[in-house]
C-alpha cells in the first residue's frame, strides 16, 4: 500500500484476516512510511520493496520481523524473487544485485552488477542449479547476469527498446520496438536459448509494442503476448505466426497467462477476461475501475489485481474529508474460484451452469457470453 503497508493474504480461506508484515520501524522513523513500489511472493517467502531502496524479505512460517533486510541507495526499479527456493534480485539506479542465503542460513549478497543502462525488467532464471541466474533488460540491451560472469550481453540493438520480457528454464522472451524507418521490422517478440545465448526465433508483427509476455507458465512450446493494438497473440514456439489473435481491450493488454485451453488477460481500461483458446470465443468478463496489473491462475482459482496509475491523487488522502473519493481511487484484488471438486468436462464455473429458473446467473456483476449452459 502506499501507507507502506505490507499485507499476506490466504487465499484459500475466504473469512481470513489478513496479517501486517510490519515494516521495522527504526526510533527515528516519525512521520510517514515510504510506500511499497513491489511485492513478490512464492511458497516460503514474501518480498517487498520500498520507494527509499529498502528491501525487506519475510518467511511465511515465521511471523511478522523480517528475516532479511537490505538497502540500495537510489529507487528500486524491478524486484525479482525466485519461483522456488530463496533468491531476490532488485535493480537500483545501475546496479543489479542478487541475494540468497548460504548454507548456513546467513544471507549474502551472491553477486553485484553493474549496467550502463536503467534496468527496466528483471527476472530470475527458474530452476537454476549452483549460483542464481538473473535476466535483466535495460532499454535496448538484454544482460544475462551470472555470479562468476561480468554480465554477458544476451542481446542489444541499438535504439530498439525491449517493452516486456519473460523468462522460463532455458529460454528468454522479450517484446522489442522498432522505431518504423526499417519498415521490413515492425515490433516482433525474439526468443533466446540462455545456453547458448542464440536468437531462436522472431515472432508476429505488429505495429502496437508488445506490453506483456507469459512463457514461465504457458504450455511446453508455448507463448502468449498482449499488444498496444488491443490484441492477445498465442504463439507456437516451432512457428513464426501467431496461432490465434484474440481482439481484447478498447485501451491495450497489460497481463496475460495461459494453460492448455483457456487464456485470461487484463486491460489498461479495468477489464478482465477469460477466453476459449480452442474456439477464439470469450467466456466471461470482468471490470473494475483501473487498469490491470497481474493476472495469475491454476486449475482451481483466479486472482487479479486492478491498481491506479496516479498512487496519491489530490483529495483521495485518508485524511481528507470525502471518503468516496478516497474509495474510488483505491486498488481492487479479486479472487475467483473455479469448480475444482467438478469433473474435467463439468469444470465451468458454477455461475456458468446455472439454469434459466436460477436468478444467480446475473449476480456478481460478471458478463458471460454464453449465460446458461444448462436449459
């Protein structure tokens, strides 16, 4: 929050009531908190990052002091925890610095790098075995940023800033954009083996800049990508085309995930939807008031989060006597569930089986393309 606050959330029980992950405040820390610019998570820790440098690190078994403490001296521009295990990356002003724990428990910083650029994304390699691998993209350049290694340019081209960049295993993924004097160029997604370090593929065409890319969770040889030009791209990594272009968002894609038959993506103007890959039909929307910044799911449940562009807009304080105005400009999160108890071929949302003598069909404000299966 911008309050500087720290929350955990269980999903899995909707009566829970969310804990604190205080900040540790110092005896001269009077007045107000910094705000938290990121949050990470994964199954044994939670990360966060403040607007002064700090970066503070919780385990989810013990309670609320962080475990781990540690400051930059400028901003921090991306924060990145590992999916498994206990690694955090954060890049501030030109330096990358990655930290884990040792053997022992202490933690140390594993490596430090520094970039002749600002780092605009920054990912941890998944399922690194030894010391942790880091991608990070700085404008126009790609790092692929190893413990004992400098830091090892995996692509650049000069004045083709990278917009969205994903990372899985072996491979990386990241939007480019062309500037249009090469007009045989237009904004494409490359694809990068980290072993070797080789382009393995440019993929789709577009005029709009690819805003968001999903390979860690997408299918084996799979990919998916959200545009400026409002479209959602699933890309087979063996071909160059796209295997099917959804037409999404009045204001562009800003996430997007897959599975084997569904896609969900978020829009810059609130909406959430969940698509039929197999059929390019959509099943459902949802909208809130601001755009939409993550997206994740898994067989079972959904979760979005819409968080406004403008943090601290004039007359929204807490302090500040209209409350409706500070309400409005608020976040929201959602957490869905999907019918996980169901079948493979009854697994629809309750409200999408729902029959004409039900009123339920209409509630929690949902646009359902197909309203009633069952009639």
């Amino acid at each position: 929050y911008t309050s500087g606050e720290v929350r955990l959330w269980d999903t899995r029980t909707w009566d829970y009531t969310a804990p604190v992950l205080e900040p540790v405040h110092g005896p001269g820390d009077a007045g107000p908190q910094p705000h938290v610019s990121f949050v990470r998570i994964n199954s044994s820790l939670a990360v966060a990052a403040y607007e002064d440098g700090t970066v503070s690190v919780w385990n989810l078994m013990f309670g609320r002091e962080p475990i781990h403490r540690y400051q930059h001296n400028q901003r921090i521009q991306a924060l990145a925890l590992a999916s498994e295990g206990a690694t955090v990356a954060t890049a501030s002003g030109f330096e990358v610095k990655v930290e884990s724990p040792s053997d022992r428990g202490f933690w140390q910083t594993t490596g430090t790098f520094e970039i002749q650029k600002l780092v605009n994304f920054l990912n941890l390699v998944p399922d690194v075995t030894g010391s942790p691998v880091a991608i990070a993209a700085a404008e126009d350049i790609v790092y692929l940023l190893k413990a004992a290694d400098p830091g090892k340019i995996l692509h650049s081209v000069y004045g083709q800033p990278v917009t969205c960049l994903d990372v899985s295993a072996h491979e990386a993924a990241f939007g480019v954009k062309t500037f249009g004097w090469l007009l045989n160029e237009p904004n494409q997604i490359l694809l990068y083996n980290l072993e070797t370090s080789q382009c393995l593929k440019k993929m789709g065409s577009s005029l709009g800049d690819f805003t968001c890319v999903n390979l860690q969770n997408s299918p084996p040889n799979m990919l998916v990508a959200g545009n400026k030009d409002r479209r959602v791209r699933v890309f087979d990594l063996r071909r160059s085309e796209s295997l099917c272009s959804l037409y999404a968002h009045q204001l562009g894609v800003s996430a997007v995930q897959m599975d084997d038959w569904k896609i969900v993506s978020g829009g810059e103007e609130g909406l959430v939807c969940v698509w039929d890959q197999r059929m390019g039909t959509k099943l459902w929307e949802m909208h809130a008031r601001h755009p939409v910044r993550h997206v994740w799911f898994n067989s079972h449940s959904l979760i979005t989060a819409n968080v406004p562009d403008e943090k601290t807009p004039r007359g929204a304080s807490i302090m500040d006597d209209d409350f409706a105005a500070h309400r409005k400009h608020q976040g929201i999160i959602y957490a869905y569930e999907f019918s996980a108890d169901q079948l493979a071929v009854e697994s629809v949302l309750p409200i999408c089986r729902s029959s004409y003598d039900e009123v339920t069909g209409y509630n929690y404000n949902i646009g359902l393309a197909v309203p009633y299966d069952n009639i």
